[in-house]
C-alpha cells in the first residue's frame, strides 16, 4: 500500500498509535474508554493542558515529526517548571480530512522520540475530524513528592529572579523559519541560524531542574509567552513587583551576535514567546544552592533580577541604565 | 458594560470560569499553569478527554448552557461506564474570534449547573484563539476504589448484554432538532418531541451505576456512537461475539409511537449516536443482582442479548425474527 494512502477509520489511526502506549498497563492497549493511573503511595499528580495548532502553534510546512516532539514539549514544560516527573499523557486529534498514513506514522514517530526523552506515555485519547486546522490536544500528567509542587503565586518580596538557559533563541529561530534570508542580515553562520531554528523547532523541557526546584525555588513557572509577560503573570499572582536589568538576561552566542549588530533587538527578545525555559522565583539564602544544583543538573540557571513588594508591576532596565521601552509589553495574548 | 461587549485578554475569560473552580484547593483559582490531585489512598484514577466542537457535535444554534453541560456530560458519560466518580476536569476551549461575555457567561452557568450534578469542578485548562469551530476540549479525571476501574476487554463468552435507560431518544432527539416538523410526521406530542430534544441536549451521565457496575459487570463502556457499533467494539476489544434481540433493546414510549408508525425507523435507532448509555456484559450469575442494584439506584436495565465465542461479531434478529438489515452497521465514524 502506498505510503500516502489515507486512513480511513478511528481504528486506522490508533493502530498507528497504539504502540507509544505499550507497556503502561493503565493504557490497555489505547482499547479501552478512559486510562487508568495508580498514583504511587506518597505522590500526589500534576496536571495540565494546552493545544497546538496548525498555523498558529506550528507551520503547516513543519516536518511531522517536530510538530508531534514541540506538541508533548509544551505541555511537559509546564510539569517542569512544577518540579514534576511526567508520568502519562492523553491526545485529541482533530484531522479537517481523513489523515495521511505517511504524516501519521512520522507524527507518531516525532512521539516517540519526545516522550523516551521526557519518560511518559501516551495512555488514551480521542481523534475526530472536523472543519479547521489540524489541532493536537494533550493533557499531560506528572507526579510529585505530596507537598512539594512549586507554584506561580508563592514568590515574595526579597526573592532572587532566575531563569535556566538561554532566552530569545526560539523567537529568532521562529523568525529565520519564516525568512531564511534574515541569517545574512543578522550575520549569521548557517550552524548559528540553524541552531536557533532547532530552538524554536524541538524546545527541551527542563525536567533536569525539577529537584532542584522542589528544594530551592519559592515559585516557578515556564516561559512560554514571552520572558516579561510570563514575569508579570508571577508578579500578578504572588503581589509582587519585579526588577530586571536587560543586561542579565542570559543570551546565547547566537542571539548576542545579533543583539551586538542590532541593539534595538534585545526588547523584542524578551518578548518573544516559546522560550519554554524555566522562571523561579528564589529567596536570597536558597540562591547559591539554586545555582549550585542546577549547574549540577546541567541546566544553568542565571539571575536576571529580583522582587520587591506589590502591586504587581515588572520593570526592565536596558543596557543605558534607563527603563527600556518594550514593543510588545504584554507579550503574547490570543485575544 | 453591554453583555454583548466581547473578551478580549485570556484573563478576562479565566475571571469568568474561576468560580467554577472555588474551593478546589488544587486548582489554585486557575491562576496556575497546572492542577494539583492528591488522590485518596486505595483509590486509583480514570482518565479520559473527548472534545466537542461547533458543527459536529453540536449545533451553532444550541443554547451555550446546553454547549457546556453536553461539553462535560460526554466525558463524565465514559467515567460512569467505568464505575469512576468524577473529580475533576481541566479544560482548552478554542475560538475562532473573541467569545461575547454574554455568550461565556452562560456557557459557565452551564458547566456550574453539570459540574454541581456531577460532582466534580475545573481544575485547570487552556484559552486560545484559532480559526475553525468553537472547540471545547474537557479532559475528566475520576477515581475507583483501586483494582475495580470496568474495563471494555473483559467481557467473556457466556455473560449476557445489559444496555441502561432507553436507546433511540437522542438520535430522534437531534433530528427533531434539525426539523422540528417530523414531530407531526412522527405523531409526537410536543412534550413528547421535546423530551427526545432534551435527551440529546443534555445527556445524564449514569453515575448512579458505578457501584453495581464495580460489583457486578465483567465489562462496560458507555453508549455514545450508536448502541450496535458499541456492542461491536466491545466484541472486539473482548473477542467474543454478540446475539442481540431488537425487540429487547429498551425504547421510551415517545420512541415506541413513532416505531409503532415507522417499523424502519428501529433500525436506524439502534445505530444513531448520542445515547450515553451504558453497556455492560454480565456473568449470568450476577444478572439478578446486577438488575436489582440498578434499580435501587434508579437507572434501570435491560437485557439485550448475550455473548458467546469469537471471532468478534453483532448479529441483531429483527421483530419478525430474522436478521436485521442495519443501515449503518459501521455507526458513527469520523472518518
């Protein structure tokens, strides 16, 4: 049978998937109606949601693969930042018409691969079709130690700000998708353009860093909208206000590159969303413990400023000493 | 502030579903970016997600109350066949503009008055804005007392076939919706016609059964894309086949009167959608008890039929005794 032929039928399309479910018994199989999870003694479970969708979440010129590996990404981010350890995930796919055999097996494949890495399963799901863009639903659950998720409201004034990596890298990398001539206007080696590209392609959740999370932050949260939204989304909850100097934010060779040659760059580099790194929030005394496990882990992480006492507010000096002015202040927003 | 100004900001849609999450500590009022469970010891969890979208499971004209209860209801519907009680659900809705607050507004009113009859509250979930049909995408999470989650596989030659309530009224239901004038081709009374409209409006969950599901059944999965094709998937998943009677399948009077009328229309019933029954397989040992525990609990059932050796299979005797020529043997399918 060619390798473009269409599935016809649920069952077609959860054959393909069904093997990304073996050998996590509560699966049984993708065969049965619902999942069945059995929460290890001393855990309690983390969870989450968030779609992606075709030309608003991913390129329709994506390869398969990626769009299945950045669909599980983001949604394993979130648990990340939680101090969680992905446990089990389920997928509703919305095909507009019967889907390729070729694009599926690649999708599942992309899957795969993504969730080895990030040691989940595929546990259950739904695939239906309907008007509209091709659309990837995954609800994604962790686990932690009971007590010891790390939230987005619990930062204080006096505590340190970190982030782990490097920010800006998938918002240039998104960019040079779109117009692969930008790399000679940023001055760019093929490898540096590529290299960003893969940032913003197959994004790693930090799951190193959920340990050191647990132990040593106050709050943490993902970055996913863009660095200065996703701190005004902690500083909204925890009551805080936030001070960040442009100047710590940790940049990539590649992304300083750029910045050196267009300085102008930096503000929409903070930003940019789908960073998918971590933000903590961290007390003074846990800072050198922080940093000390996370480089353990190898995820550096890098102080970018620190909290003081609401209202919520987040405030970023640029390279002048001056307050930088942000060109997308809010970050992004659906509506 | 006109109730038909629109939402524009992802917060301005979470302060308006946050109610329907108080009290539930681990929601963290949806100002986190997960849900915390701690799960009841000896309980284990049943998961599962089904989303709903505007034009393919249900109508742009259907009240928003209605959208939100038949959102929920159809996932809570795959929890009650499996014997769990609902906890919780977290939720990604997709618009393809801006939602009216007016609109939002009511279809939280809905969910409230669904979650408050099924006994579970948002817990978390995701807004975005994409083109395509309004989508709603419940993930729901339940619990069993460990080791008793009704699985779909283990139904075995020799058990007999129990269907819940009555098969027919929703799939009449939906037409009566799209041609309100079949009520007089069909003889229905207007509180006939509308009784068939409600039932495929607003599905209810047979949570009640859980418990003599867990006690009794050797296998369950819920009715949702029509009652043969749902036999045939539990034939499938248990390998064995089913010998059922369409004079045994359980109809309400509305549904008897326009049978009575239409003698081709049993056919039809017995493959439309939308029923949100359960289906259970029973040892003949427990039949008596499974019966009588069911109507103690005030959803009654009623055999259809029994199960013998595979391969899998369905055959139906119609009225006159001979095999049922079924228009749609294959049911519901999205592809």
């Amino acid at each position: 049978m060619a390798d473009h032929d269409k599935l016809h039928g649920e069952e077609a399309i959860i054959a393909l998937l069904a093997p990304l479910a073996e050998g996590f018994a509560g699966a049984f199989g993708l065969q049965d109606d619902c999942a069945l999870l059995t929460p290890a003694p001393g855990t309690e479970l983390v969870l989450e949601t968030d779609p992606v969708a075709e030309g608003v979440h991913f390129l329709s010129s994506d390869a398969p693969e990626d769009v299945a590996w950045k669909a599980l990404a983001v949604n394993v981010s979130d648990l990340a930042a939680k101090g969680a350890a992905p446990l089990a995930y389920l997928m509703a796919l919305s095909f507009p018409a019967a889907p390729d055999r070729a694009w599926l097996t690649r999708f599942a494949a992309g899957l795969g691969e993504a969730q080895a890495r990030f040691g989940c399963q595929l546990v259950g799901g739904d695939t239906d079709r309907r008007p509209g863009p091709l659309t990837i639903t995954i609800t994604a659950i962790g686990s932690v130690p009971a007590g010891t998720m790390v939230r987005r409201a619990t930062a204080r004034a006096g505590d340190l700000v970190f982030v782990s990596g490097t920010i800006g890298d998938a918002g240039l990398g998104l960019a040079l998708r779109k117009d692969a001539s930008l790399a000679t206007a940023w001055g760019l080696s093929r490898a540096e353009a590529e290299e960003l590209v893969a940032r913003y392609v197959r994004p790693e959740p930090r799951l190193a860093l959920g340990p050191t999370l647990r132990a040593h932050a106050s709050a943490a949260m993902d970055i996913s909208d863009g660095l200065v939204k996703d701190v005004g989304r902690m500083c909204k909850a925890s009551d805080v206000a936030a001070h960040m100097a442009a100047a710590d934010v940790p940049l990539s060779a590649a992304v300083r590159k750029v910045v050196a040659r267009s300085p102008q760059m930096l503000a929409r580099l903070l930003t940019a969303g789908d960073d998918y790194e971590v933000l903590a929030a961290v007390a003074s005394g846990q800072a050198q413990a922080l940093s000390a496990a996370a480089t353990a882990a190898g995820v550096p992480v890098t102080r970018i400023g620190a909290l003081s006492a609401g209202p919520a507010r987040v405030e970023v000096t640029g390279p002048d000493g001056r307050k930088l002015a942000l060109p997308r202040a809010t970050g992004w927003d659906h509506f």
